[in-house]
C-alpha cells in the first residue's frame, strides 16, 4: 500500500508571507540584545530584501552599544509580530525574526532615508531625526518566519525576489468589519471546517487571515485553538475577485455579501 498524503490548501509561499507580515507589522523589537531594557522603536519600516531602517530615542543604550562595536557595526536579532486583525485569546498569529549587523549612518544619508520611508509611511516622530532620535540601518543576513502555515529559513534575495500578498494591508479591515457587521457570515463559514471542529460544543469561529488564497479562520474552543485554512473556489488578485470568491465559500443567503469599500491608495 502507498502513502496517503494528506493535501494541504494552497498558500502563499513562505517569501510572500514574511514580505506580507513585514509590510503590515506595527510591531518590532531586538532579540538578545546585552541591553537590560527593551529597546523602544519609535518609527520602523522593513524593506523588501529584509533590510530595516528604525528610529530610535537618542538616549536608547543599543546606540551606544554600536558605537563601541567593531567597526560600529552590532550583531542583532530583530523580532517582527503580526498579531490577528481582531482580539483574540492567542493574537499573534506569525513571527519573523531577521539578523544581521546594525549601524548608524552618517547623518546625510539619515535624512534621504526618513524622506524615503516618509513618501511610502508618514510618521510624525521621523520629525524628530537629528532632535533627540537617531536612525539605524539593520543590513540582514538571513531571516526566519514561523506562522501557522509552517517555518522557513529564508535568504535576503528570496525576500526581495517574492511580492507581498495583494491584499495584506487591506485584510485588518476588513476581517475587523466582516466580525463586527457581519456574524452571521461566520456561522455559514463553519460547514467548511473539519469534522470534528465542527462537533465541538462552545467553539466560536473567529477570522484569522484573508490573502490571495484564501480565509484562514481561528476556532476558538472551551479548551484550545485551531488555526484552519479554507482555500477560494478561485485565487483572487484584484478585490472584485477577492468579493465574489467571499460570496461563493459563504454561500446563500449571504452571496451578496460585500466587503467595506478599500480606502485611497490602498486598491491593489
């Protein structure tokens, strides 16, 4: 007798979902660093390839440590969290943790980069570059992502070959309003999940992720979590499709289920 193998739905690759979770994160912090206090980010912002420019307080240790450092160049760990569009029992739903060595440009090259990071995410501390906060550059030389699909070590030219998913700075929103407005849709969800998540009696089926691909849900029960991915009939690539692929897996009577409308600049 062969093998059974169990078929998994499809999903972004592990590349396009670091880039996803790195683009939307509003949440990072240093690993293993010898500074007894967290250090406070005030303003980051990844790059394609991994590459991080922060915005530290001037008065943050880590800047003394990379001056002291060989070269002024420190080896780091920096931990990226992508937690869950909506309150959840266990809200983070994938790490990425990229290493590499970390410096502090000269004070020219700073203020090209803020006005960069500026065109793509204003932030009103960049203000503050070269008034009581400092800039510093993470150079990676690997990064690793863990999420509910699996673990992957990925390489600075992997990152920076694969795309973000199309809808990854959209999804908060809209899971956020799907729970809020539409509860009924979930219930209807419920019929795609495994048997026996099914017959649990309290589970409550919470939205986790949307992508490309497909849903992913959280089934919250009296005793635990299970994080399930439920593919569209279709893979979607503009919102109108990302719509009506919602609408199919849904079902009647909910069809005509529509997503909020996206907000300027954020159509894919």
């Amino acid at each position: 007798m062969g093998n059974t193998r169990i078929r998994r739905p499809p999903a972004p690759t592990a590349a396009e979902r670091a880039r996803s979770l790195a683009t939307r994160s509003d949440s990072v912090a240093f690993v293993g660093t010898s500074t007894p206090e967290p250090v406070a980010v005030a303003v980051h912002h990844v790059a394609a390839d991994g590459s991080a420019t922060l915005l530290l307080d001037d008065n943050a240790p880590l800047l003394e440590q990379i001056r002291r450092a060989a070269r002024g160049e420190l080896p780091v760990m920096l931990e990226v969290t992508d937690r869950a569009p909506v309150e959840l029992r266990q809200p983070v739903r994938g790490l990425l943790w990229i290493s590499g060595w970390l410096r502090i440009p000269d004070p020219e090259t700073a203020r090209r980069t803020a006005v960069c990071i500026a065109e793509v995410h204003p932030h009103p501390r960049l203000l503050d570059l070269g008034h009581g906060a400092t800039l510093v550059r993470l150079d990676p030389n690997s990064a690793v992502l863990s999420d509910a699909e699996g673990s992957a070590a990925l390489a600075p030219v992997e990152l920076a070959a694969a795309q973000p998913d199309p809808f990854c700075q959209l999804e908060r929103r809209w899971l956020r309003h799907l729970e809020e407005a539409h509860p009924e849709a979930f219930v209807a969800l419920a019929r795609h999940l495994p048997p026996a998540l099914r017959s649990i009696q309290g589970a409550q089926v919470r939205p986790l992720g949307m992508d490309r691909c497909g849903l992913r849900l959280r089934v919250e029960t009296p005793t635990d979590d299970h994080d399930v991915r439920i593919a569209w009939p279709q893979a979607a690539t503009t919102v109108e499709q990302l719509r009506r692929q919602f609408g199919l897996l849904v079902g009647c009577p909910f069809r005509g289920l529509g997503l909020p409308d996206t907000q300027p600049g954020l159509n894919p």
